[in-house]
C-alpha cells in the first residue's frame, strides 16, 4: 500500500542539525512532491516546505529560510527534511506528506507517521 | 503572506447534530482549499480537495463549500469519530501553503 515511513525520534541540544528522513512505498516516487509540516506540543500544523522528488526543486516557509534543506534520494525512495541551529521552540513533531497531483488539488493526500524531535540542553 | 482564520476556535456538539465549520481567507485563494482532520497522536487526513471534493475514502457526511475567502466544512450528522481537529489549508501561490489555526469539535 501507499505509504511513508519516517526516522525515529531524535534529542538534540541548542545549536544542533537534525535530519529526518521519510521513506515512500507504493507508488512512483518521482511522480509527486513531498511536503514537510510541524507541530509544536499542543499547537496547530505549520507548513515547512515542499520539495519535487522529480526535479529537487524547492520551495521553504520565509520564517526557515537559511535554516532549513529538502531533498530526495530517488534511488531509494527517500525524503530528507535538515534542519539547523535548532532552537528550543522547534521542539515539534515532524510530518512528511505526498503532494498529491493536480487533479487531487495537490493537496496532502499521504503523511508520514511523525518524527518527535525535542530540543533541549 | 495569506492568513487563514478558522471559526470558531471550539465547537461542542453532539452526535447526529450537524456541524459547521467556516475558514476564512485574508484574500482570496479562489477554489484552492483543503480541509484535514487530526485526531491525538494521529497524523492529519485530507478529507477535501479544492474547496468541495471529497478525498479518497471519506464518507459523504462531509462536505465543502465556499470560493475566493470564505469556507464552509459541514459534517451532516455526527459520528462519534468524528470528534477531533480540523484545518483548512490554501494552496492559490502553489507550491506555498498554508494552515489555518484549527477548530476542537467536542462532544457536547
């Protein structure tokens, strides 16, 4: 079945990168683009960015800009979604999800299961 | 930057009433608008496309409306699972998105 699997829960300290991998099945790969959302404890979804797993084109929230790096091993299926000088309030969990195509409204039609990823001295 | 501002922010009600939820646009994202909902400790599901499509699999009970900024997700009649976290979402200067703030629908 159609589905993405993501890297387990990660610890890191203040200054730190963390890079959270996100693994598709089912379908073609290179035929949608993946999305990467967080969630901070208790509040609502915040859209990180997008990238095509065709082509490598990305697109990032401005708020991440300078922080953030999407990319794709198209060898293996594979989404990265790196994120650096990690502060406190990224403590989140970290979604990926397909971008469905056109005709589903590229909507976020498939979503990874989450990555905790906690920052903390 | 479009901001979406969802209504209200908590609905209580009871199963087999029937819910409406409203999502408005800071300018218009003509039909480009997703509804999701998430349950605790759950990912988000997409329940509709481009304003009034369902996705894939989901019950008819749901259902979209609305153009340029304003928005309506209505759930016809109440199903006990249907209690959780809905946002909207915009996609009109594609591949940008973003999510409105979300509504709690609670059981009354």
């Amino acid at each position: 079945q159609v589905q993405l699997v993501q890297s387990g829960a990660e610890v890191k300290k203040p200054g730190a990168s963390v890079k959270v991998s996100c693994k598709a099945s089912g379908y073609t790969f290179t035929s949608y683009g993946i999305s990467w959302v967080r969630q901070a404890p208790g509040q609502g979804l915040e859209w990180m960015g997008w990238i095509s797993a065709y082509n490598g084109n990305t697109n990032y929230a401005q708020k991440l800009q300078g922080r953030v790096t999407m990319t794709t091993d198209t060898s293996t299926s594979t989404a990265y979604m790196e994120l650096r000088s990690l502060r406190s309030d990224d403590t989140a969990v970290y979604y990926c999800a397909r971008v469905g195509s056109y005709y589903d409204g590229y909507a976020f039609d498939i979503w990874g299961q989450g990555t905790m990823v906690t920052v903390s001295s | 930057e479009i901001v979406l501002t969802q209504s209200p922010a908590t609905l209580s009600l009871s199963p087999g009433e029937r819910a409406t939820l409203s999502c408005r646009a800071s300018q218009s994202v003509s039909s480009y608008l997703a509804w999701y909902q998430q349950k605790p400790g759950q990912a988000p599901r997409l329940l509709i496309y481009d304003a009034s499509n369902r996705a894939t699999g989901i019950p008819a009970r749901f259902s979209g409306s609305g153009s340029g900024t304003d928005f309506t997700l209505t759930i016809s009649s109440l199903e006990p699972e249907d209690f959780a976290v809905y946002y909207c979402q915009q996609r009109s200067n594609w591949p940008l998105y973003t999510f409105g703030q979300g509504t709690k629908l609670e059981i009354k």
